[in-house]
C-alpha cells in the first residue's frame, strides 16, 4: 500500500465511529467513516468503493446547518474543506472548489473590483454549500436574497462516479440542483456570477409594532434592503436598511460600521445571554437583564451603525473553527409579505403566550428579512412572491428544542415555508404543505442520480418521503 493511504486509511480509522457535531454542537452525526477529500478523484474512490465508505455518504464544510442536513449516522461523512481554491476572476463571475470560505472568496474578489450579489453574514459558508442549500441576506433593490440563486454553473461527481456538470443551459436542472443539498451528488466545484463592487449606505431605525404596521407600505415604496432585529417582549422592530450609492467611491469604503454591528451581534449578545441565562436562575431577573440589554443594543444601532460608503463584503463574519460560549443557533421561516403584519402579531401574541404557559421565550433577539420573489431554486421560500421573515435565535438554552416544534407547528399553519438547512425539526406533512408538488418534481430529479439512495439520510428520508 502506497504510504499516502496507508496514512488516510490509519487517520479515517482514528476519525471513524465517532459523534462529529456541527458547529453549535447541538445536531450530532454518528458515521461509520470520517474522510477529507483533497480532490476530484478522491470522491469517486468514495462514492464507488461501498464496502470501505458505507451509506448514507454526506459531504460537509463548515458544518454551520442547523438542521440533521450533513448527519450520516452509520455511513461515510466527507470533509470538503481542503478543497479550497480559487479557480478563476472573470469579468463577472467566480469559480472555486466546494470548500473554499465564502468570505475568502468575497475578500479576493474585493481585491478585483468585485464582490457577491449575496453577502451573508455567516461568513463561514462554504461554495458547495452555497450553490446548493438555503442561505439567504436581505434582498438588495432588484436582486435576489438567496446565494444559490446566483450560482450559474455546479460540477458534482454523481453516486455512481461519472462527473457532470450543470449549467445555465440546462434551466430546469440546475433549478432542481440549487436546492440539491449533496442528494443529486457531491458538488466539488461552483461557478457564481459576481458584479463590480459597490458603496453600500446602511443606518437604521426603530419602531413599535403599531408604527411598523402602519408605516411598512411606505417602508417597502423606498425600495431598500429590510433587514430586521425582532423583539416580541419589548415590542419593538428596529430595521436595517441597505442600499447602494452610485456617487460614492468603494476604494473609500469605511468598515467600523460593520466591526461595531458584528461585534454587538455575533460576540457580546450571545456572550451575555449565555451568563444571564446560566447565573440568573431566577426568570423575573434573567429577562430584565436580556431585555435591558436588547434596549442598549437597538440603540446603538440605531445611533452607532450608520454610513454613506461601507462595503457590503464587510457585514460578513468569519466565526471561529470552533464555537465558543458566544455561539447562537437559530430557525427560519418566511411569510407571504402581503400577510406579514396579521402573522407577526399572531407571533408576538404566540410568544406571550408560550412563556406564560411554558416559561420559555428565546433569550436573544429575533432577526428577519425581505426576501424578492425568487424562482431560482426549486425549495426557495419565495418562490410565490414577496416574502418577510421572523427567526427566533437562542444560545441553545434549555426548553429552545421544544419552543422550536410549537413555532414550526405556528408557521406552518400560517402560511410559512421553512428551509432545509436551516429550520430544525420539520414534519413531512409541515414540508408538503410548504413546497407541494415540487416535491415530487425535486424527487425525479433526485431518483434519476441517486437511484440506489447512496447520497440520501434518514432526515431527508423521512421529509422527502
């Protein structure tokens, strides 16, 4: 045996038989294999060898799902993210290998002029990730909220080893493969169209939920990006809103804006929810402290993060490899615009409710988007329209687990389409209300690469039937 495998095979059997979690730590895959692959030919001596790599195979990068998407209990779990390089900076659009960080894509192509269509704020995304699962931002005026939607070309290597590619030129496949999330095969390569880079203003805004309700008809006619922070309890909504300038030079682009939103957002929030709610067993004195807290941090939005010529690479946060005390999860679901108002006071009622009965309410603040009508993808929630967003987050405290089957149970009856990779603990009858018949438009495409199942889990098995 050449010494190569002999060491692969000696680190697989080290890394095999284990609990690998993703990057919260609260989903858990228990596969029979562990293995990176550094290259194209290394997924097929995967894929093809089902004796050494057993069933289900799952390919993962960063492993920032909230949901049992990657798990391959029993099977093989491939790492993609050695394959991390940049292929090519065209004119506009990129190509890189599945592994490589969305935001050291961004940053490279900043370098060029150039930058996304789609900046999310988890920065750690990988490419394959991107181009096949539910990842979305805010929509910009005219563009779509949904990364994949921007993905223009996807080389996978199939279950049975054959490479394929699929492009532009095949509309309706590639609309099936953006919502693929690894089942038609383990895409190693992805093309995204990009656009020169541009000043971005944002500030923001806060309102009580009556002003918001009478104001949005106004709020929507500006044709800015609404991006939300949410608070049921102090009744409040503070928006951000993004738009690009055209009378601003991106080489004069200030950032603190960005370092001062992220720093509140990602690190003292969570941080301090995480102390509150462990040293604070007393509820009464624990939601004062959160809600003091949110109070100060909608302030300094509201006064603090506002700028005429930021970037919009720069809202992008590179988290840690591995989570911290700081570390949140989260849920999504989005609503038909026209109806977002009715069902965001039947939620804040809801939430009231929740906690008299059950004395849990998320411990951060709920975040949500405006989202265009975006047929791109075959799972895209938007896919009928406009569509507004409310997402709880929670440093994962005890009762979030719970609280989560009760607000998947309220969305659905109202009208919400969740996300695969991102709305944990769905029902096959919450998914088939969702997404209807193209279920089993997505289900022929599926069959017709995977039909031996090597690709499919248990958690998409039972929600795809």
């Amino acid at each position: 045996m050449p010494e190569r495998d002999r060491t692969v095979l000696l680190e697989e059997q080290e890394m095999g038989n284990q609990q690998v979690r993703n990057w919260f730590g609260s989903i858990v895959s228990f596969p029979s294999v562990v293995t990176e692959a550094e290259n194209v030919q290394d997924i097929i001596a995967i894929v093809q060898d089902t004796e050494k790599y057993p069933s289900p195979i799952r390919a993962v990068g960063s492993n920032h799902s909230t949901t049992p998407c990657g798990v391959a209990d029993n099977g093989t779990l491939v790492l993609m993210r050695k394959m991390n390089r940049i292929v090519n900076i065209g004119t506009d659009t990129v190509t890189a290998e599945a592994g490589a960080l969305y935001i050291d894509v961004a940053k490279e192509l900043q370098k060029h002029g150039l930058q996304f269509y789609v900046n999310v704020e988890i920065g750690n995304l990988t490419m394959g990730s991107a181009a096949c699962g539910g990842t979305k931002d805010a929509s910009m005026p005219g563009e779509f909220g949904q990364a994949c939607s921007y993905a223009s070309a996807l080389k996978m290597v199939t279950p049975s080893g054959e490479i394929v590619e699929i492009t532009e030129d095949q509309p309706e496949l590639l609309q099936a493969a953006r919502a693929s999330h690894g089942l038609f095969g383990i895409i190693y390569e992805a093309t995204f169209r990009v656009k020169p880079l541009r000043s971005m203003a944002v500030h923001h805004e806060t309102y009580n939920l009556d002003e918001f309700d009478k104001q949005l008809p106004a709020l929507k006619a500006k044709g800015e990006s609404m991006m939300m922070y949410i608070d049921p309890f102090l009744d409040t909504i503070t928006v951000e809103y993004r738009r690009y300038r055209e009378d601003r030079n991106p080489a004069r682009a200030t950032s603190w804006q960005w370092k001062l939103r992220n720093l509140v957002w990602s690190t003292l929030a969570p941080s301090l929810s995480y102390k509150v709610t462990k040293y604070f067993p007393i509820k009464a004195v624990r939601y004062f402290l959160i809600n003091m807290y949110n109070r100060l941090k909608s302030l300094v939005l509201v006064i603090g993060v506002r700028g005429d010529n930021t970037l919009a690479t720069a809202q992008m946060i590179r988290y840690p490899e591995k989570a911290t005390n700081s570390r949140y999860t989260f849920s999504i679901w989005a609503f038909p615009e026209e109806e977002y108002i009715r069902n965001l006071r039947a939620y804040f009622r809801f939430c009231h409710e929740y906690y008299q009965s059950w004395g849990y309410r998320p411990n951060m603040m709920h975040v949500g988007y405006r989202i265009n009508k975006d047929t791109s993808s075959l799972f895209s929630y938007s896919f009928s329209g406009n569509v507004m967003t409310f997402d709880p987050v929670s440093t994962g405290d005890a009762g979030w687990e719970q609280f989560l089957i009760a607000y998947n149970d309220f969305c659905s009856r109202h009208g919400g389409s969740p996300l695969f990779n991102q709305s944990n603990s769905l029902t096959r009858w919450q998914v088939e209300k969702a997404f209807g018949d193209r279920l089993d438009i997505f289900e022929r495409y599926r069959k017709r690469y995977d039909p031996a199942e090597r690709l499919l889990n248990g958690y998409f098995k039972q929600l795809l039937g």
